[in-house]
C-alpha cells in the first residue's frame, strides 16, 4: 500500500487595485476644503483635532519641508496622492488609531502608504516644530519588560493649568518606578547643569532660587520636589492636600486630553517598533501645543521660555569652561539634595496657602 507525498507552495503576489485616487482626492477637497465645503468648521475641528487654517499651515510646512508629500506623478505619467490625502491619513491615523487600512474605501489610499506616510509626517512635524512647541524632548530606547501582561513605555510630562505641555520624557520602560524615572529625566538633569529658566520667589518670607514639583509615591526628598501629605492630621495639612491635588491633575486632565484628541497614544502599539513610537508621542504632543496656542483666547498668557542659565556669576578667566560646568552642576546638586530645604518649603507653602485660602476650609 503506497502513501502519497503531496506539496503546496504559497505565493504571494501584489494586486494592483486601481483606486482611482483622483477622484478620491476631489471628494476630500469638496469634503472639507473646497470654498463652500461639505462639512462645516466645527465637523472639520473634531475630525482633524484642529481648525481648517491650522491644519492648511501645517500642511504647507510639511510640503515645503518633505517632498515625499508633494503631488508627483509616475513613470506612466500618473498624478499620485495629492499632498491633502497624505497629510489627512496621517492625521486619521493618529487621531483615531485606526488601523492601516480602514481609511482606504475615502481617501483611496493603500495600508502600507498609510504607515510610510504616518512615519514620514512625525517625523517631519518633529523636526519643522520641535524646538518651538517641545522644548526638551527626549527619546531613550531600552528594555521594555513586560507589565501586567504587557509591554509599555513611561511618558513623564510637565503639564501647565491650560493644558500645555512644557516637557516631555519618553521612552523609559514601563517596568521603571518614580525614582528611575526622575535619575534618567532629562528636566533634572538641566536642572542639575543650572539651564533652567530663572525662577525667584518669596513664600511665608523665606526666598527661593529654585522651582519646584509636585511629586508623590516613592520621590526622594529634596529641594525641587513638593510631596504629598498622604495622611494630612491638621485643616492645614488638609488644605495643602487638597490644593495640591488639585494642581496635579493638570497633568492628569494634559493626558486625558491627549488620549481623547489622538487615540493612537491609548491603542496598543503591535505595528511600531520605539524609535516610531517616540516620533508619534512627540508629533501628538507637538500638535496639542499648537491647537492650544491657535485656540487660545485674546489676553491669555503667551507660551515664552528663556532657557539661560541663572547660575551666579564666576570670573572665567581663571576657571576653565569644563571645571566651571562641574563647579556649577556640584553646586547646584548639593543645592536640590537638601533636604532641609524640601521640609521649609513644604511647611511654607502650607502656612501660606492656609493665609490665603484657609477661610473657604
């Protein structure tokens, strides 16, 4: 009795479906950028997570910068993807998380020139605006061990009462505590080196030189970190907490914007390895600076940042330029371990915030 061996090969062999991307192109363009558009200003605010003038700026830029994004045609002499149908699948996909392909059947474009086109547009936003709108943005790779279940990466940022991101840390592994965190920062690191911005200021008659933050969990003590009272026992300590966590959740209420604007950040990344991740979580947070600034009322506060040192003034001449970085940074080291200046500063700010504010208790 015989036995029969059979085979199979697979072949895989690219179709070329003809989407017709001319027309897709004026059915966007009559959508929402025509004279008398299809959908009205607030459709185009929600669907592209900013205003019409704002994204019409941004994509010029982008154009002016990367010629991947300019209309070319081909070999044949056939008009490809128009600069509109790139730009707005990138933004689909990072403001939906979307997969590759749902956008096809509108913007009559393919799965894999989606995700080239998304790489090529954070990438681009980074570097056409993030010195502007991101001021110390970093993007350390390392190992992402598993948690609960899965694999993260830790985002730190400084989030100011109106939303705006003044700093950004990504790309430590989510298996990293607090302390981690904050040794690998970059915002202490300058901090450290004196590159801050100045900050002078006076609470219950003690001066300070230093700003501070708001910190909780397992930060060490020292002079630039505020903590939490975890059992407040007087309506002092009671107040301080309250105002305290009330601070803090502009951090909080800064990611939830994020994750509500550009759901790409809460999606799980399976198709990006890190380095497109950072350009992601960087390009978001570019554009949430920008729509906060081009959405910002007349009269409130401008977004400025002077990035000069404070450190108080050394005679050069003797002291060479590395010893004088190190005498600097040693200073200012021993100045932020202090811990008697982390427990006056607590304690004046709760004397404080009880004289102004301890009426409404």
């Amino acid at each position: 009795m015989g036995t029969a061996i059979t085979s199979m090969t697979w072949s895989h062999t690219r179709i070329k479906i003809p989407r017709n991307r001319e027309a897709g192109d004026i059915l966007l363009w009559n959508d929402y950028f025509s004279d008398n558009p299809t959908y009205p200003a607030n459709i185009f605010r929600r669907r592209f997570r900013m205003r019409r003038e704002l994204f019409n700026r941004i994509l010029a830029d982008v154009v002016s910068r990367n010629p991947y994004f300019a209309q070319k045609r081909d070999a044949c002499g056939i008009l490809g993807l128009s600069p509109h149908q790139k730009v707005t699948a990138a933004i689909r996909m990072l403001a939906y998380g979307c997969a590759a392909d749902a956008i096809d059947e509108y913007l009559r474009i393919g799965e894999t020139t989606v995700l080239e086109a998304t790489r090529r547009f954070c990438k681009t936003i980074v570097v056409l605006y993030g010195k502007e709108y991101l001021r110390s943005p970093t993007a350390e790779s390392g190992v992402y061990t598993a948690y609960k279940g899965s694999e993260s990466i830790v985002l730190e940022a400084v989030v100011s009462h109106d939303l705006w991101f003044w700093h950004a840390f990504f790309g430590m592994p989510g298996s990293c505590n607090d302390i981690n965190v904050m040794n690998r920062s970059y915002i202490f690191r300058k901090l450290i080196n004196g590159k801050t911005p100045p900050v002078n200021f006076e609470v219950n008659g003690h001066a300070y030189d230093m700003g501070y933050y708001l910190g909780d969990g397992i930060y060490p003590q020292i002079a630039t970190i505020v903590m939490a009272i975890k059992q407040p026992d007087t309506p002092k300590k009671y107040k301080f907490s309250s105002m305290q966590e009330g601070a803090r959740k502009d951090v909080e209420r800064g990611f939830g914007v994020l994750q509500q604007q550009f759901a790409i950040v809460k999606q799980p990344a399976r198709m990006w390895n890190p380095d497109v991740l950072a350009y992601i979580m960087k390009t978001v947070i570019i554009l949430h600076n920008m729509i906060v600034e081009d959405e910002r009322l007349p009269g409130d506060w401008p977004h400025e940042y002077d990035s000069r040192s404070r450190s108080a003034p050394v005679n050069i001449s003797r002291v060479g330029t590395e010893e004088l970085s190190r005498m600097r940074a040693a200073h200012r080291c021993h100045a932020i371990h202090n811990k008697e200046t982390h427990f006056r500063l607590r304690q004046d700010l709760i004397e404080h915030i009880w004289s102004n504010f301890g009426d409404n208790y």
